[in-house]
C-alpha cells in the first residue's frame, strides 16, 4: 500500500482488505441476483458485512479459537464501506 501509517496493526490492514474484497463482491452479486433499488442493496450489503465481520469475532470468543477483538470488526466495516463506495461510484460513470 502507498500510504500505511505505523500507528495501524497489521491484522487491522487484512480485515481493512478483506472487507473491501467482500463488500465489492456483495455489491457485484447482489446487483446481479436481488433486483432491488440501489439504497436496498447496499442497506442488505452493509448488514451483511456487519453480521460477517463481527460474526466471525463472536465465533472467535465463544470457542476460544482466534482472537476476538471488536476494532478487527470495525476494520472490516470500514473497508466494506469503502468498498461498497468503489462499486457505487463506477456504476455513476
């Protein structure tokens, strides 16, 4: 990445990435498979990504497997929101 401040752990850049990867693919396969409005779509894309990103933390702290920490969640959120932005963004062009 070009721009990476110190101050941001690693693991918070792959959940940042990882919730690009997914929020873009949720973009992509919804439009394609749910025909619905574009503020429909992305309130089901952004729920989606919420229940993933802190599902997989919960999972995490019930069986003791992993790490659980709420900020990995926010990470993700942060990155699908993005994500989600890409999409709508070359879909105006």
């Amino acid at each position: 990445m070009l721009f990476k401040p110190k101050n941001i752990a690693q693991d918070k850049w792959k959940h940042f990435l990882v919730g690009i990867a997914m929020a873009i693919a949720f973009q992509l396969g919804g439009s394609w498979l749910l025909h619905v409005s574009l503020p429909q779509l992305l309130l089901v894309n952004i729920l989606l990504v919420i229940a993933i990103a802190y599902g997989f933390e919960l999972f995490s702290l019930v069986t003791g497997k992993g790490h659980y920490e709420v900020m990995d969640a926010v990470a993700t959120l942060i990155g699908g929101l993005i994500g989600m932005t890409l999409i709508v963004g070359l879909n105006l062009f």
